[in-house]
C-alpha cells in the first residue's frame, strides 16, 4: 500500500533529479505535495491540512489565495499573461515601489531574487569598473557563481576568520570567479575592513543581507553597516543590499532600520504576491548604467518575462495591502511568537534559542544565539535533531522552513502562534533526551 505522496515520488523519480524540481523541498522518505492553500493553511494530496509558516520560502506575505490578488490576476490573465511591450501595470507597481522606500530613484523588474542579485552585481561592475565583489561568509545570496561563493563553507575548508576562503557551492566553479570574491566575517567590523584593505580599488560594491538566514536570522549591526558604508565611500565601491528577505520585514525594507542608505537593492519573494519576482533599484547615477537611452549604455540588460503583467498585478495588489499597519501588527506578532517560545525554552529546559527580526524567526539547537555563520553552523549531531524536531511539527499540523525558521503571514494570529508553540513544547521535550 502507497499513498498519494508516494506515488507521485516515485513517478518523479523517474522523470526529475532526485524526484524534485528544487532541492529545499526534498525530504525522506518522500517530499510533501500541496493540494491547495487558503490564508495560512496548506493541505497536501492526502488530505492533510497544515498551517503554513514556510510561505514557499518567505515569499508570501498574504498566504495563500489571498482574494485581491487572485481578483487582480484574475483580470489580467482574461487580457493577457506577457507581451512583446510595456504595461501599464509595471509602471504603477515601480512608482509604488519608489514612493516607498527613500533610496529608490529607479526601479527594473526581472523574475527572481537569483536574477536581482546578479544584476545588482553587474550593475556595480559596471558602474565601478571593477570586477571584485565583497561578501559575508556562509550568507546566502542565490545561485548566480560569485553571489554562491562561500554559502557552503564548512569547518575543514572556510580558514581563519581574518583571511576565510572562498569556498565555491557547485563542483567546476571557475577559479576566477572564486578569486574575485572576497569574504568578510559578518558584524566584525576590524577583521572585515581588514580584509577589505587588502582589495582597495579592486571591489566594485560590498553585498549584504541586513538580517542572512544561514548566518544566523541576526541582524547586522548598525556600526558594521555604518562602517562599510564609509569603506566604500573611501575607495570608490558601492554598498549594494539583498533584501531578497528582508524586504518583508519593514515598511521600506530592513534598510529603513539603519543609518546608511544602501546604493541598490535587489528584491524578490514577497514582491511577486505569490508569482516569480525579483527587482533592482537604487539610485539614479548607479541605475543609470541600464538606461537605454545613454550614449553608452554599461549594462544591457533584458529579460523575456521581466515586468510581466501577472507578476506585476499581484506584486502590487500584495504590497498596496501590506501597509505600515500590516507591517507592525505582523512583526509585532513575531515578538509575541518569539516571546512564547522563549518561554517554552525556560519551562522544557532545552539548550535551544530563537533569533529573527520582522516577521522572521529561527529556532537554534544551541544554548545562546549565534553571532555569526560559524557559530551558526550546523553539524550532523544537530541536524539529525532539527530533523526530527521537525517531522514532529509535520506530523502536528506545523509546517516550518527546513533550517527550523518560521516567517508569518498576514493571515496569521495568536492562534496559529500559540498552537505552534505547544507542539514545539512537546517537539522539544521529544528531542531533549538525545541532546548532550
Ligand atoms: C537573501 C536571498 N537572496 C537571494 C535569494 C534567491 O532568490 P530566488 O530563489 O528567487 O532566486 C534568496 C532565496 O531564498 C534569498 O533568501
């Protein structure tokens, strides 16, 4: 006897890598198969229903189906899903974009956070000049070549933490793209400007997530920030921010919590109301690098479906209601969240923490927080745990990230936190026996 699930795997199997299209949602013995989704609940081909707090990877601020923008899509699907032109809906969703957040004179559209990044990065290139990129270790930047580099270091191969390696994620990166990377240890201003000095008129921007999930879901520090912002105004580099994630996490992005404005941004996830997204904006004498109307234009760039219609109606329709009210009222569910498992923490007598900001949070088998990616690495010992920490979830109705991280929807309340946090109590009190 099979289920659903698992024969749908197996007819994968057949056809697809490792029977999936994407590894973060492989697990053993079989990946899950959704069925449909409505607000924060998602029910799988079997009929089981769970509250979703993975939202396809922190890319759904509504949940699922939420009514505006399958009206919104609705509409624009009977008129048309691309066209060999511009739309109008482009144009409303850009200005909405720049009203918002200070440091966006321009905007382009493309289809994904990997895509924003790599033109953010080449944007810089040719905006400098230069080839070099800086980034922090183990942070996780999609899969463009040089954005990868170091996502994967692990402790036999990432060196000290005043030179780390650059560590490439798939087997024939080329050499060249590994040495034009440099990797500085997050929110350690001394050995990142250190490192930086090495590189001086060799890096075109320095690249940062304010708040890097596989670093740990902590925040980078306001000085860090501040200090590589001046780094880069000394020797002529660009701060360029991926708030692929983050951009969910307040009103004008992570950004708006920080003294320094970053030169570009790339966006994706929560800015396509649920369709493939990604975007670069920043300001106007950077952006200019794209503008076709320059005698020279540095970077072309182009895309089939950028600023596609569908995308563009939901991303619109998504953001207009995740207003500065949405925003707080969402992140001030997160601390209530974060305070309650807190308190699960104390009351089971666990050695595990939870770090996270904006409507974000990640659950740590370790005593304190991390402060960096190697001391948020995790080992075979804590992985097999967080496994089954969470298969208990699943099999409870809670569906988490893969890393143990939680983001919230707006059809989200006190309700689907406090059952999250009493199956989390009886997860942890499963999981304790086996922790040293
Ligand atoms: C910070 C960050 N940057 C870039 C990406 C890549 O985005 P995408 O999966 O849309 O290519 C992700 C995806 O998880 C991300 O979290």
């Amino acid at each position: 006897m099979t289920n659903k699930s698992e024969q749908l795997f197996n007819k994968a199997l057949k056809v697809l890598p490792g029977g999936v299209s994407r590894n973060t949602i492989f697990r053993k013995p079989y990946p899950f198969y959704a069925d449909k989704g409505e607000g924060c609940y998602v029910t799988d081909v079997e009929g089981v229903t769970r509250i979703d707090f993975a939202n396809n990877m922190a890319s759904l601020i509504h949940g699922h189906a939420y009514p505006a923008i399958v009206d919104a899509v609705t509409a624009q699907l009977a008129k048309g899903s691309c066209f060999t032109m511009a739309t109008e809906a482009e144009v409303n969703y850009a200005q909405l974009l720049c009203d918002r957040v200070p440091s966006f004179d321009k905007i382009r559209f493309v289809n994904s956070g990997t895509e924003a990044v790599m033109a953010m990065l080449k944007a810089s290139r040719a905006y400098t000049g230069k080839a070099k990129i800086a980034k922090v270790e183990g942070a996780y930047h999609g899969a463009y070549d040089y954005a990868e580099v170091s996502q994967t270091a692990n402790p036999s191969n990432w060196g000290t933490l005043d030179k780390p390696n650059s560590i490439p994620v798939a087997v024939g990166t080329p050499a060249k793209a590994l040495e034009d990377v440099v990797v500085i240890p997050f929110n350690d201003t001394e050995r990142a400007i250190k490192i930086l000095d090495q590189h001086k008129d060799e890096i075109a921007c320095i690249l940062v997530d304010l708040l890097p999930h596989r670093v740990g879901l902590i925040p980078a520090s306001n000085d860090f920030i501040n200090a590589l912002h001046k780094w880069t105004r000394d020797n002529k580099s660009l701060l360029v921010f991926d708030e692929v994630i983050t951009f969910r996490t307040n009103y004008s992005g992570a950004q708006q919590n920080y003294d320094v404005s970053p030169d570009l941004t790339a966006m994706g996830k929560v800015i396509g109301g649920g369709f493939p997204a990604g975007a670069l904006a920043g300001c106007d004498e950077v952006m200019k690098v794209l503008d076709p109307t320059e005698p020279q234009v540095l970077l072309p760039h182009s895309g089939t479906f950028s600023a596609n219609p569908i995308t563009m109606t939901a991303g619109l329709a998504a953001m207009k209601d995740f207003d500065q009210a949405a925003v707080t009222r969402l992140n001030d569910l997160a601390i209530y969240a974060k305070a309650e498992i807190n308190k699960a923490i104390k009351e089971v007598v666990i050695a595990a923490c939870v770090t996270g900001a904006g409507s974000m949070f990640r659950i740590h088998l370790k005593p304190t927080p991390p402060r960096n990616y190697r001391e948020a690495y995790v080992d075979k010992a804590e992985s097999a745990l967080i496994t089954k920490l969470l298969d208990h979830l699943f099999d409870n109705g809670i569906m988490l990230i893969n890393t143990c991280s939680a983001t919230l929807s707006t059809a989200m309340g006190k309700k689907e936190i406090d059952h999250l946090v009493s199956v989390l109590k009886d997860g942890f009190e499963l999981i304790k026996p086996e922790m040293i």
